[in-house]
C-alpha cells in the first residue's frame, strides 16, 4: 500500500517518505521545505500559511503517489 498523507501529516513526514512530491510543493508556492519550521508543520497548516485549499492539494498528493504505486 502507497503512502497515505491527510491534512494532519508532517510535511517532513511527507518529504521522508515520499520525496518526489517536493515539486508539488513547489509549484504551490512551498519553497520552504528545508527550513526546520516547515517540516515540523502539518499540511493542513502549512496550505493555511500558503493561501492553499488543503482537501484540494491533499488530493493532488495523493493521487499522485496513488499513480506511481
């Protein structure tokens, strides 16, 4: 089973487990997923700081990992 991400899991948990979304989070205007801050947040929070809907990036991720599994 691919790795399932919710609103609730740790970017950095995400980068871990599942580095190749990093350019998602690029193309969404999350250039900073190196900095110690935002690997501790969750999605949730981060799309909040973002200015990005999370039920819809949450989708994307997940359809995206659905895709390569």
């Amino acid at each position: 089973m691919a790795f399932q991400i919710t609103k609730d899991t740790i970017i950095g948990d995400i980068l871990d487990n599942a580095p190749q979304t990093a350019p998602l989070f690029l193309n969404i205007g999350m250039h900073c997923l190196g900095c110690p801050a935002s690997r501790g947040e969750t999605l949730e929070q981060a799309c909040m700081v973002h200015g990005v809907d999370a039920d819809i990036f949450l989708e994307e991720l997940n359809t995206f990992l659905n895709a390569q599994a």
